[in-house]
C-alpha cells in the first residue's frame, strides 16, 4: 500500500492523465553492473535515473523500493547536493521515515521524495525552489546511493529496484508559475545489480608445467571467519554431483584420485598452504603448481571450514596447458 504522503502529492500535482515519460532505473556498482566481491565484503552502490525522452521539464518526483536476495538492507543516505538534495527535507517532501526508504522485512519502500512544485508558502517545509531539467534523456543522475553486505554464502544474487513512480515537470510553464504542473511518468527499463559472492580467486586461469608455472589462488571467507582453520582440495572430474560434508552442506567437487590426494595430503608439492588458518580478514593464498601429468585437464579447487563445517567455497578452475 502507498503511504498517505505520497498518495496526495501525486494526487494535488498531477494535471489529467497525460505520461510524458518513462523513467529508466539502473543500479550499479563502483565495479559496474556486476560486483565481484568476497563473502561479508561491503559493497557500494547507486541507482541512476534517467527520462526515456525529453518532452518534458525534468523529473518533479520519484520514489521506488528496493530489495536485494542477499539479505536484509539498510535505509539510503541522504542527499546533500544538487539536485537531488531539492527532493529531500527540508528543501523537498518525502516519506515520514525519511528519503532513505521505510524498511519493511529488509526491502525498503518507497526510497526518494518530490521536489516543492507545490510552491509551499503555508508551512516552514518544503521551502525548496524548483530546479529543472533533472534527469533528462541523455543526462542521467544518481537518484540515491548506499552499501549493503554481501552474504557468507557463495553465489549470485540480485539488487533491484522496483515499484517506481514519478512525476515529470510540464514544459513551457515559464519561470514562476503559481505552481508547476506535473504529468505522470511510467515505470522504464529497470537494471539491477548483480552481486557475485565469490570465495576462491585464482590470480590466472590456465597455468603450463613446461614452463615451470604456478598459479595463487586467493581464498576469502570473509572477516567474520578470521582465525578459523581451512582445507582447499581439488578435483580434475568436474563439480557435480560433488560430495556431501558433515553438517549438511555439499563440496563442489568430484571425488577421484586428485581429491584424494589434497585431502589426505594438505600443503604438498602441487598445493601448497592447501591447509592453515586464515588472517585477520578471513583470506588466505593457496599456491597449485601442477606436474606434466596434468597436462589436458581443467582442475577445479574449492576450500571449507574446519570445526565445524558450515562455510563451503564455490569450485573455480584453472586449465593445465602443454
């Protein structure tokens, strides 16, 4: 349900039922569209916003929600500049908790607040004046920005805006209107941000024993796991079915004879650092040098966490080259 606040600005402020725009929304990273981040790593982010077309004055006001499959999020920052500070209190209108979104079940609603198109003279807020052009095709903005953690699970997760609604400025209204009138701007494309949670980082991904080559592996269990002992195994016969580990959860690798070997044979000639305890922000460096008998295999490598087992890597390969 949409709060009252929102409810009877776009109400008071719209003039007929004109849709002079779209509003595309993005979300991205300082990394782009995809982050590829370490287990509990703090990951940054933005929403950009952007008119399909520029029949109109700019944006008036925009709110949308927010949900990420990671888990639960935080409120957004507040804006402090121009523009987007004219869409905040006290210069704008916005929710009653606040232009960070109203968090509900970890998703937030109804993130970003209105510029004073109203021309409010009654009350001490909103005392803004209207700034134009926000947002035009070909001009993005960044809408709102703040961080969220990134799980201790390996794998892809998404965040995502949703739920948008906004309002554009009416073109041609002159420079001091009684009040500006706005037209209702439809929901556009949305692009959400794709946050891969990634444990194993092999610093290349073939590797040649005729060249006397080796290859760090980087492992990463995040800060919350410091100090805890780990154990990377590999396997040159694939990922799946995988095998089953105490406590429930699954090894990402297939049992043969290379598994056999790194699990009865941690820190040996051809996985070294294969077994110790992981520094103070939960990473470690793992080092495969492989022998010629490697050669035309893609081995895969994947750690756990010992006492007890409740922390599993994703498997990542590495190609031995003639």
């Amino acid at each position: 349900m949409k709060s009252v606040w929102l409810t009877s600005v776009v109400l008071s402020t719209c003039i007929g039922a004109a849709q002079a725009s779209d509003l595309n929304v993005r979300t991205q990273s300082p990394w782009g569209a995809v982050a590829r981040v370490a287990p509990g790593a703090t990951v940054p982010f933005s929403i950009e916003g952007e008119l399909s077309d520029s029949a109109s004055a700019g944006l008036g006001l925009f709110t949308f929600d927010l949900a990420f499959t990671g888990g639960p999020l935080i409120p957004l920052g507040t804006p402090t500049t121009v523009p987007m500070n004219n869409f905040s209190a006290p210069k704008g209108f916005v929710n009653p908790a606040g232009f960070g979104g109203t968090l509900q079940g970890g998703v937030l609603r109804q993130i970003g607040g209105g510029q004073n198109t109203i021309r409010n003279t009654l009350a001490a807020t909103p005392n803004g004046t209207v700034i134009l052009n926000v947002a035009q095709s070909g001009a993005p903005v960044s809408l709102a920005a703040g961080q969220l953690t990134a799980p201790y699970i390996t794998g892809s997760y998404s965040l995502a805006p949703s739920s948008v609604l906004a309002t554009a400025i009416q073109s041609g209204q002159g420079a001091n209107p009684l009040f500006w009138k706005v037209d209702h701007v439809g929901q556009g494309a949305i692009a959400p941000l794709t946050v891969i949670v990634q444990a194993v980082r092999p610093t290349r991904s073939t590797v040649r024993p005729a060249n006397n080559e080796q290859v760090a592996i980087v492992i990463s269990a995040g800060p919350a796991n410091a100090g805890r002992q780990y154990q990377m195994v590999g396997s040159w016969s694939g990922t799946t079915p995988g095998v089953p580990l105490p406590g429930g959860l699954t090894l990402p690798l297939n049992n043969d004879r290379y598994l056999e070997y790194t699990t009865a044979f941690p820190n040996g000639p051809i996985l070294k650092n294969s077994q110790g305890v992981l520094d103070a922000d939960g990473r470690a460096v793992v080092t495969f040098k492989p022998t010629i008998r490697f050669v035309g295999l893609t081995v895969n490598h994947a750690f756990y966490l010992l006492g007890p087992t409740n922390f599993v890597s994703e498997a990542e390969a590495i190609v031995v080259l003639p």
